[in-house]
C-alpha cells in the first residue's frame, strides 16, 4: 500500500477526538508482529493489495489498487467497549479517506487474548485508490 495512503487512514483514526476518549489516548498504531499490542490501543495492518491496470495503461499509466485493511481493538475492560469503538472506527472510514473510495468492513471477529488480558476484536475493511506510475 502507498505509504500516503497508510498514513491517512492511521491519522484519521489517531487524530480523531471521540475515538482518542474512548481509548484514553492517541493510541493509533502501525502493528509490529513482533510486539506485544498496548492496551488499550487500535492497531492497523495491511493484509493484502491487489492491482488492476485501467484500459489504456500502456499510455496513461494508471492503476485500481484493492487493498485489505486489518483494525484491530485492545481494550481490558468489556465487549461493550469494543463494541463502541469498532463502531466508531466505522463512522470513520466507512465514508472513505481523502484519496480513497468504495470503503466496506468485510469482516469482524471477537476475541479474548488471555496473555494480554485484553478483549480484542479484529476488524477487516477494503477499499480502493488509484495510482498514476512514472
């Protein structure tokens, strides 16, 4: 994914006031496998991308990319909770970011992580953008 693109998604979630009250904070992330997640946080991953050249690409060089999206939420307290952000994290992207169009949540799973003793809820959007090549 356009590194731009990235960035745009992770600061309409991280800069968004609502969103910080409920997570006590702008704990907005880029997710590191590596890591342990913070709790409470909202975690971004690219999952997949894929890339389809428009007709007439030999000339004008332009490309539909369909990436997927993973949101992940780490709260300590209840499902309510991941539920009240993951509907806020709707209400954000779903209307699309700048740059970007035809936004859909594909899927959404609930999950309890008895390491980090934290409810997770795992959120999964695509959406599209073009790109013009050099």
């Amino acid at each position: 994914m356009k590194l731009t693109i990235f960035a745009l998604v992770r600061n309409t979630l991280k800069n968004d006031a609502t969103l910080q009250g409920y997570l006590g904070g702008a704990y907005v992330y880029r997710r590191h496998p590596a890591q342990v997640p913070k709790v409470p946080s909202v975690t971004i991953d690219e999952n997949n991308e894929r890339s389809k050249p428009r007709v007439g690409y030999t000339t004008h060089r332009t490309r539909d990319l369909s990436p997927t999206i993973q949101v992940d939420v780490w709260v300590p307290s209840s499902g309510e909770d991941l539920d009240r952000i993951a509907y806020r994290v709707d209400e954000l992207l779903l209307p699309g970011v700048t740059g970007t169009r035809a936004w859909e949540r594909i899927s959404s799973s609930d999950q309890y992580d008895e390491d980090l003793k934290a409810y997770h809820k795992a959120l999964r959007y695509s959406f599209e953008y073009s790109v013009t090549d050099i």
